[in-house]
C-alpha cells in the first residue's frame, strides 16, 4: 500500500520554479530518505505532502486521501519545538492534551516514550537545561505522543554526538519494525544509505534517481578503488610503469597515496604482485586498504555536487 503518491509534482513561487514534475511513491513500513543539497526542494516536497504548502501542478495523495490524514502524521523539526520553562514531562504531558488524548492514555503514552527514549533521568528536568542530543529527544517523544502512523523527520541528527546518533538510528528501526512509515531529509549519506530502505536524490527542484541504496550504489557508485599508503610516494618513472604494467591511466598519486581503480581486468592478483614489485624496488608500504563505492559516491557522481554537511536547511527552497 502507497502510503504517500507524489505524481508529476510542480511547485513554482512566481517566476521561480523549486519543483519540476517529481514522482515517487513511498510504501507502508518503508525509511524513505529525500536527499539533496540545499535548495534541492526537500522542504518545498515535505512541505507540500504534510498539506502545508500547495503544488502548483500534479497530485499528491497521503493515505489514499483518507480523511483525518493529519492526526496520522507526525513532523519532528530540526528546531526545537517544546516550552524551555517546562519539564520533559510537563511537555509531554501538555502536547499529549493538545493532541486531545484523555488523561489516561496520556499518562501512560507519556510514561512509554520516556523511558523509550531514555529520558528517564531527566524527567524532572526543565527542557532548556537539556542537552542538544536530549532536547532532540524532548522533540521526538512530544512528535510521537499521538502514536501517528506517518513520521517525518529533519535532519534528525545534526549536530549531534556519534554515540547519540547511533542510539537515534536505532529508535529510527525500532519504528519502522513498529510498522511506521518514516520520511527522513538528510545531508549524510552515511546516514541514508545505513537506514533508507529507498532513497530519492534531488537537485534544484528535479528528480534525478530514485531507488534502493544498493541499486543506486551499483548503477552510479563507480568502482572499487585500491589505496596503497607508500612511504615518501613513488617517483614519477616507477608511476609510469605501475600505470603500464596495469594498463590503467588513472592510477593516481596523491601524496604518500597510491589509488588504484579496480577494474574488472585488475584482479588482486595484481595488486599483490604489484605490491612485491614496489617492495622488491625498496618501497615501504604502511597499509593497503579497498574503498568501496559509497552512496556519497552515488550523489557526488550524478549531481557533481559535494554536501556540506555542517549548512541547516533553508527556510524557504
């Protein structure tokens, strides 16, 4: 079941079109990544799908256009979006009222995500004494409070520590194992390729591949590339022969780096070989390491573009 359809959508502010006939369709129970640099139009299509925004042209349908669409949707900002002067259960609490659950249910619901989300220790703590990571959680846990079957999530973790991240990426699958359909927009690559089930990669309004992590690494990737880390580099002479003896143009020095497409024809074979080669010329070599095609890879070869990862969405695409 689709449980979002995005069908040749348009989006144009005056002269200025920000989306230019997108379509994808995002399954029940899927981590579907949107992904671009800024002003690739992720905000502008989340925008659109969350009933904020209106297309200027195509169709968009959440839950088949099901009525009472908005009660099974759930926005966790990248800003933070909880009263500073209110304690992690007050917060919970209060936004558990909002969404109109009796007292209860919102008891219990705010108990659950407290403890689910390990902020326990901090229950008593007014929000604005919290940490970065923690207040991220604060965010997630009154986002969640209603149980929506529907999530999206920005930039869910920038800035945050890597022992932090780790933990949300978890709670991510948790989600998803709970049956939730998830939408993140991210800038790390690393992020979407270890969580996304399938991934849409746009850039300035257009859609420009969309399929699994896996299948996008396999058809944009590139190849597999060798690293040799040789003391002091090799001599422009010896490059020349490495270059012959491989018949690959494109091996590369850079600095004390060596990097070595490898091709179909280079078998490891060859790289072993090449390798006494450089130590029987009296070459010393620190490591050998393969780098496999990443779906940054993936990005940086269809867009030409290189994320920065450290820039916030802007406001308006």
């Amino acid at each position: 079941m689709a449980v979002v359809s995005v069908e040749k959508v348009s989006k144009s502010y005056g002269a200025k079109k920000v989306l230019d006939e997108v379509t994808f369709r995002i399954e029940q129970g899927e981590i579907f990544g949107l992904l671009g640099s800024n002003g690739a139009g992720k905000s502008t299509v989340t925008s659109i799908i969350l009933g904020l925004e209106k297309q200027t042209s195509g169709k968009v349908s959440v839950f088949e256009d099901a009525k009472d669409t908005k009660k099974r949707i759930a926005l966790v900002p990248q800003e933070t979006a909880f009263f500073k002067d209110f304690t992690v259960w007050q917060n919970i609490k209060f936004f558990a009222s909002i969404y109109g659950l009796k007292k209860d249910e919102a008891q219990k619901r705010t108990e659950f995500l407290i403890n689910w989300l390990n902020l326990s220790d901090f229950k008593d703590t007014k929000a604005d004494f919290l940490s970065g990571g923690y207040q991220r959680l604060l965010n997630i846990a009154i986002s969640l409070v209603h149980n929506p079957e529907l999530i999206f999530l920005d930039e869910p973790t920038v800035g945050l520590d890597p022992k932090m991240r780790h933990m949300f990426w978890e709670k991510i699958r948790e989600l998803k194992k709970e049956g939730k359909t998830i939408i993140i927009t991210t800038h790390y690559m690393d992020e979407a390729e270890k969580l996304c089930t399938r991934v849409a990669l746009l850039k300035k309004g257009k859609l420009l591949a969309a399929g699994t992590p896996a299948s996008l690494i396999s058809r944009y990737g590139g190849i597999k590339v060798v690293i040799l880390d040789v003391v002091n580099g090799v001599s422009d002479e010896d490059l020349k022969k490495i270059r012959e003896m491989l018949g690959q143009i494109m091996v590369i020095l850079k600095g004390n780096l060596l990097f070595i497409p490898l091709e179909r024809e280079h078998s490891l074979e060859k790289i072993v070989k090449l390798t006494e080669w450089l130590m029987d010329k009296g070459y010393k070599i620190n490591s050998s390491t393969t780098k496999e095609p990443t779906l940054e890879d993936v990005f940086l070869n269809i867009t030409g573009e290189i994320i920065k990862v450290n820039e916030t969405e802007e406001a308006k695409e």
